[in-house]
C-alpha cells in the first residue's frame, strides 16, 4: 500500500505530511513492517519450527559433517580454540557449518542470551565432561601434554594411539566414563581409527605449534 504522499512534491504537501515523509518517519514506518510476522518469518528471524527441533537438526549436522558436536566445534565454531563465542562468532560458524536454521534459536538453546558467550558445554554437556575428566586426570599424573603422550600411552610425538590403548590408558588413570565414548569424542574425522597428540586438547596444539609446553588444562 503506498503512502498517501506517494509522488507529490514538497510544495504539495501539508505540513503533516512533510513530516511524516521526513527520514525518521521512514525509518520508524520500516521498522514497524519488520516487526509483522510475515515480515520476520520471511527474514529467518522466526523459527517455522520449535527451538528443540532447531537444535536437533543442528546437532544432526554436526555428526554428519565432522563425526560429533566437539569435532565440530574445534574444526568449525571454534577453529582458533578461544573456548567460548558470542553471537556474532557463532553465526560465523554456523555459516561454515551450513546450518540452514535459525542462528537465534541455536543461540538461546545454547543459553548464549542470559551470558552473552557459549562454549562446548552448552552444546554437548555429556562430551564436554568426558573430555574434561579426562584432561584433570592426565594434568593430575602427568601436568603437560608431552609427558602424557610419552609415559600414559608410550609414545612418541609423532605416534598416534588406537581405541584399545585410549581404553587401556583411561583404565589405569581410573577414567570412570566410557571410554569408546571419549575416543568418539576426541577423534576428529568420522571413521578415524587412531588419535594423534593434536587431538586432545585445542589449547595444548596451540601451545605445541608455538613452540610452548603444552600444560594440559584444569
């Protein structure tokens, strides 16, 4: 519907009519339409499905492409290892990811509303506290990285561990989750048979590529 002062020129204008033709006015009038339904629906502002549903779909997504949601998080919401994202950083990733929902809803299921950040917890509590038990351990036996790989699993820097030695090395650390389950949750390609030290700990391969001792995290 067109605006009564549509094609007239300011002389032919009431001085109502000036106004409301003025710049804020337009700018308000917008941002009514963008408040409609239709409007924000068409947008992808409004989910056409229940924010449960959302985040299945994204978590689907992730094992698809990477295996599991911490694959994903490492490899593509959190590349860099900062350990927690806002907003911004994570429809970066999502876009990445190609996640086709609604980026709010992801948002406020992951809680990033009432803190302002996510991390991988939000996402996949369960895995984040198999891996964290996992990690205070090592630190607990072993403090760094190096000394883990060498002394907990025999091996070189540059050897990798299969699944039956993870479980074997969760055994005597006294590791009370699964442990096939750790293993799908530190493997970084779906279908990969051994982890490498890079695996373990984002922060720790952060440290190991700057030339830093890799003190594992707790």
């Amino acid at each position: 519907v067109e605006h009564p002062t549509y094609g007239k020129k300011p002389l032919e204008m009431s001085f109502d009519e000036r106004n409301e033709s003025g710049f804020y006015f337009q700018v308000r009038r917008s941002w009514n339409v963008s408040q409609r339904d239709d409007f924000r629906s068409s947008c992808r502002t409004v989910a056409e499905q229940k924010p449960n549903e959302r985040v299945e779909l994204f978590e689907e997504l992730c094992v698809r492409k990477y295996g599991s949601v911490v694959a994903a998080w490492r490899q593509c919401l959190d590349p860099t290892g900062i350990g927690r994202l806002s907003f911004a950083e994570v429809c970066q990733g999502l876009r990445r990811l190609g996640f086709s929902g609604d980026f709010r809803d992801v948002w406020r299921e992951a809680g990033g509303e009432r803190t302002g950040m996510v991390k991988l917890q939000a996402f996949d509590s369960s895995a984040h506290q198999r891996i964290e038990t996992f990690t205070d351990l090592l630190k607990e036996r072993y403090v760094d990285l190096e000394t883990a790989w060498k002394f907990g699993f025999a091996k070189d820097p540059h050897g990798c561990i299969e699944k039956e030695e993870l479980i074997e090395a969760c055994t005597n650390l006294g590791y009370p989750h699964d442990p096939e389950e750790l293993f799908k949750d530190l493997c970084p390609v779906p279908g990969r048979t051994a982890l490498s030290i890079w695996d373990i700990d984002p922060v720790c391969s952060k440290q190991r590529s700057r030339g830093i001792k890799a003190m594992l995290p707790g």
